[in-house]
C-alpha cells in the first residue's frame, strides 16, 4: 500500500519477512516521466509484489523511474536487478560500489569472523542466514556515482546528497532543505538503533558513525524519513540519544573487560545487553550472534583507538584487555 507523505511524495512499506526490522521504507517521488524510487527492499517475491502494487498504486510503470539506492545492504538495494530497466539510472556512492564489486569479501569478513572469536562451526549457518547472502540483486548492475553535495531534482523537490558513514563506508542522505524533509536511510532511525559493525583491523566505523551525526545534527530538519519504523520529527533530540546510546555502550564494554579479560569479540559480544526476544545469547539464532560479535569490534575498535583497551593477545584469536 502506498501512503502520501507530501504532495507527490509517498512511502510503500516493503516487508522484510522473518526480520527484526519488520519492513522497509521505500519512498517514492512522482515527476510525470522521470520518477524516483528510494531503496528498494529484499530480492523476494514478496518484496518484489509490495513494490509492484505499490507503485501501480501511484501510477507509476517500471520504466518510468529511477533509483536511488542509500547503502549496500540487501534490504536497500536487493530488488535493484528486478526493477532496473535498460534506461534506469541508478544513483549510488562509490565506497559501497567499490565493495559490490569486491568478490573476495564475504571471505575475507568469514576469515574475520573466526579471528575475532566465532566459533567455526557456526559460522556457515550465520553467513547462509545472512540476507546479504540470500537475497542480494544477483547482479552488479551499472551504476551512477553521486558525490556528497551532489544535487538530484525530481519534480519539486531538489536533493542535496549528504555522505554519512558509519553504518556503511558510502552510506549517503538525501536533504531537501526547501521543505525540511531528511530521508536518512539507516543513518538515523526511531525506534530502533543503527547497526554499527566492523570486519578489519582498519578503520573506525563507529567513530565514523558518531561523526556523521554531528555532521548531520545542525540542519533545519521538520520531517525525518527513515529506513525503518516510525517516521519522526524531533530529529536533534533523536540523534542526541544515538550518541548517548554509544557512550554507555562504551562503558558497557569497558566494564566486561575489567570484570574479565583477556576476551575476544565474540566473547564480549555475549555479554553484552541486547534488546531482542530471546532466551539469552544461547538462544540466539546464529545469524544474530554474528550482527552481535560485529557490533562488538565496532566498540572495540573505538576504545583501542581511542587508547582505553588494547590487545593481550592476536594468535590465533585477538583478544582484548583494558589499559
């Protein structure tokens, strides 16, 4: 079903079946023959058919759209192939096309994986549960690179892109600063938070993340249009409770490792309180404990930049200490 935001302006809610994030937002912009779709849902039928009907609903054809995606996770950017046609443009960032056209990677994030402490024996079940593994497009697709400050104007709306890394190296927004409206991708969400994860010994992606709100926090912003969830307005304050949410995450982390150390990712990772329908971290399906374990080498990664934990040990799993 499609729901009118603004004159023009429209949101379908694309379902994410099995999924903690319940469904994804794709808004939709209709200016006569070019329109625009905003990420685009799963590689499944059931999101290929809400997108369908939804856009059927505003009156728009398949050939009469492009598509800007704001990251490279599946969820965003997964129907791409089934919606694209031999004259679609679809926008993108260059950091998260560079690691689209990296196939090494899912081997290299595997390799990580077992490097910081998850056990080999799982792992195969959480890449295989993996969505970006599952219903990813299927195939790289040509690609139109938009840089930040980069402008797209569709209709009456004139978009300014704005790079916000942290939840992925490329991730871009859109500002629309004549109407104050922000579409914000998975950069700042309502109801849930942003999921920070880190697979190399280089970067600082939760720094990254933390900047990027700062980046963002200042900007006349009356209408927030997220991923996921709720749509919002207090758009400050929602970011002031991210950056808050880090801090004692943070602590958090820091207070396991004093409790006891050395731990590796994994092992912290278990520790850590996480806001799901569970039994505890043994009941944890896989997949889960691997978004978990990379959430938790984010946090690390932070505080051993930030000189506050360092490794005790690298061979064969890292290990991490407090200073």
């Amino acid at each position: 079903m499609a729901e009118q935001l603004y004159p023009n302006l429209y949101r379908i809610q694309i379902p994410l079946p099995k999924s903690p994030l319940k469904y994804l937002n794709s808004y939709v912009i209709r200016a006569g023959d070019r329109n625009l779709v905003i990420d685009t849902g799963l590689n499944r039928e059931v999101c290929k058919k809400a997108m369908l009907e939804g856009l059927a609903e505003i009156g728009i054809g398949l050939d009469t759209f492009d598509l800007f995606i704001t990251h490279l996770h599946p969820d965003h950017f997964g129907l791409v192939s089934e919606l694209a046609g031999e004259t679609t443009r679809i926008y993108f960032n260059r950091p998260d096309g560079e690691r689209l056209e990296n196939s090494q990677i899912f081997e290299h994030i595997y390799q990580y994986s077992a490097k910081n402490g998850f056990p080999v024996a799982g792992l195969s079940d959480a890449f295989n549960q993996n969505p970006g593994v599952r219903h990813g497009p299927g195939w790289m697709a040509r690609l139109n690179i938009l840089n930040e400050n980069d402008r797209i104007t569709v209709g009456d709306y004139e978009f300014t892109c704005i790079r916000t890394p942290g939840h992925t190296p490329g991730h871009t927004c859109l500002y629309e600063p004549r109407k104050r409206i922000f579409i914000s991708g998975d950069h700042v969400l309502y109801d849930i938070t942003p999921h920070i994860q880190c697979w190399a010994d280089n970067g600082n992606p939760l720094q990254d993340y933390l900047l990027s709100l700062d980046k963002v926090r200042e900007l006349d912003v009356e209408q927030a249009l997220p991923g996921h969830r709720s749509l919002f307005r207090d758009f400050t304050e929602r970011i002031d409770a991210l950056k808050h949410h880090h801090s004692r995450r943070l602590t958090e982390v820091e207070e396991i490792l004093v409790r006891r150390s050395p731990l590796n990712a994994y092992e912290v990772a278990s520790e850590m309180s996480w806001n799901l329908n569970s039994k505890g971290w043994t009941a944890f399906p896989p997949s889960q404990k691997w978004f978990a374990t990379g959430e938790a080498i984010a946090h690390l990664r932070y505080l051993e930049m930030d000189n506050r934990v360092r490794r005790a040990r690298t061979d064969p799993v890292i290990g991490y200490k407090t200073v």
